[in-house]
C-alpha cells in the first residue's frame, strides 16, 4: 500500500490493498492502518450456531429418549433454518457479510456435528450422542436412571413403602388405642355424675343416659364416620360391671341405655379424676374439664338433660 516506492507499507493481515487503499475482507473492518474482526459479525454467527446446535441436538435427544424425531438432518434444511431466522432479516442476502456469517456458522457446524453424505450426494448432519446428552428432557434422564437401577431402586422403593405403611399403622392403633381409653374413662364419669344427680335432694331425671346420645355428644364429626371406634368404647362398657347396659323405650323408640349401678361413695377412679372430670353444676348441668391431647373432644358446659 503505497504512493510512492519510498512510501510503501505492507498490506496488513486480513486485508487486500489496490492502487493504494485498503479493503477488509468480510469479517473484518478497518481500524486505521489494520483490519480488526467484526464482533458484531462473530456474535451473530456464534448465536446462530448455538440455535442451530440446539435445534438439531433437541430433536435427535427426542429419538434417543422417546424414538421420535430427526437423527441426520440435510445441509439445505439448515440452511433454510438459518436463513429465515430473524437475526439475518436485517442482513441483504447480496452483502458479502451475510455470505461471510453463513460459512462462519456452517464451519462451525461442520465442526461440531458428524458428517455423511447420502445417495442422492447431499450432505447430512448428526449431532454426536455426547453432546445430545445434554439437551435430554430431565424426565429422560429419571427415567433412564431408574432403567439402569431397576434391580436397585424397586426394592428399595417397596421396603420404604412396607415401613411407611406399618409406621402408619402401628401409629393409628395407639391412637385408637389411646382415643378408646380416653372415652371409655369420660363415658364412666358421665354415667357416675348422672346417677349422684338424678338421686340427690335437688336432683332429678332418669338416671341412664342413651348410649347414642353419649356417643354423639363425645366423639367429634369426623371421628363419627368411623364406627370401630365407638364399637371399642361399647365394649370395654359391655365388660365393665358397674354399668347396666339394656334397651329402652325412650320418645317412642327403643334405645339402648347405659346406668350407672355402682352405688356409695365415689369410686378410687372417680377420686382421682374429681377435680378433673365432669363436675356437678347447680343447674344439673356437666362441665368436662379433662386435659386432653389434641384429638381429645372437650365437652361443652352445657346441660346434659336426657
């Protein structure tokens, strides 16, 4: 690049020089004396090479994982790819940078995939199982990892599920357990406290109480749906000598009613509990006070005419 012989400069690297002016090649613009590379160039190609990696390796992880899908795709289908995205709209197919950022991603390709060409003479390209690796959907990889250790995890999955289920049982029947206990001592005290009423001076009413009505008034709604809760308490009262199970005729209808026999002083039971269980209220009502647990049904204070 020169005017005259004395004046002469070497042409710089990436660059063409005639009749003394510099040209850059596509890539590359002038800086002065030099030719530096175009970033904005170089970035648009590298984008559209990650979409074309992206596109090609999803669709070839679509057959590894579930054997739907493109495995070779032909070189005019990436091309036709690339030329309708929208980052070469703005680029005229007649400038030598578009042509410059086509063979920059094509060679980047060409790099990166593997290669064929078909019968018909057209290339073909495959992205490489490795790299399709990365682009498998999260549920394949579970998938073929529970594939791998089938031997493993099943068994471990079933035990897991054996000693969730036998905790859950085991945990159940002492609750019941506990639960049947806890009404079986409040069925008791309310018989006890109905019978000291019913014969005092200023008592009155029966001395029984409906076995249903009892039930209704301790367990709550949902303990309700379950009758073999209610079956348990019914059977430690059947078994219990100081209460008098028969049937009645009560409004019409015959009911099975619970009385209290035991007659005196109050039972070692009831001394116990007497300053925690069903008290007598002038108004004959009964007041439960127990300390309960929280699946304990704490009675309200209200009359427990029956």
């Amino acid at each position: 690049m020169c005017i005259t012989t004395d004046s002469c400069e070497p042409c710089p690297s990436n660059g063409e020089c005639y009749q003394g002016k510099l040209e850059c090649i596509p890539g590359y613009r002038r800086h002065a004396k030099l030719c530096i590379e175009d970033l904005n160039i170089n970035e648009t190609a590298k984008k559209l090479s990650n979409w074309l990696e992206a596109n090609v390796c999803e669709a070839y992880a679509q057959v590894l994982c579930y054997g739907t899908g493109t495995v070779w795709v032909q070189e005019h289908d990436i091309w036709n790819d690339l030329v309708g995205h929208e980052l070469m709209q703005d680029v005229d197919p007649e400038n030598t940078t578009y042509v410059h950022i086509k063979r920059r991603v094509m060679g980047t390709i060409v790099t990166l995939f593997e290669t064929r060409t078909n019968f018909l003479g057209i290339r073909e390209f495959k992205c490489p199982d490795s790299l399709a690796e990365y682009y498998k959907p999260f549920t394949c990889h579970i998938r073929e990892l529970i594939s791998k250790h089938a031997l493993i995890i099943v068994p471990v999955c079933a035990g897991l599920v054996g000693c969730a289920m036998l905790f859950w049982k085991v945990r159940q029947r002492r609750y019941i357990s506990a639960r049947v206990e806890e009404l079986y001592h409040q069925v008791c005290d309310i018989l006890e406290e109905n019978a000291l009423r019913s014969k005092s001076i200023n008592g009155g009413g029966e001395s029984w109480v409906v076995a249903s009505w009892l039930r209704d008034h301790l367990l709550l709604p949902r303990e309700r749906k379950d009758p073999r809760l209610w079956k348990k308490v019914e059977e430690l009262v059947q078994d219990d000598s100081r209460v008098d199970r028969y049937p009645k005729l009560v409004k019409g209808e015959s009911k099975v009613v619970w009385e209290w026999q035991v007659e005196g002083p109050l039972s070692s039971s009831r001394r116990r509990k007497k300053g925690e269980g069903p008290k007598l209220k002038p108004d004959g009502g009964i007041n439960t006070n127990l300390n309960q647990s929280d699946h304990t049904v704490k009675a309200e204070p209200q009359a427990l005419m029956f």
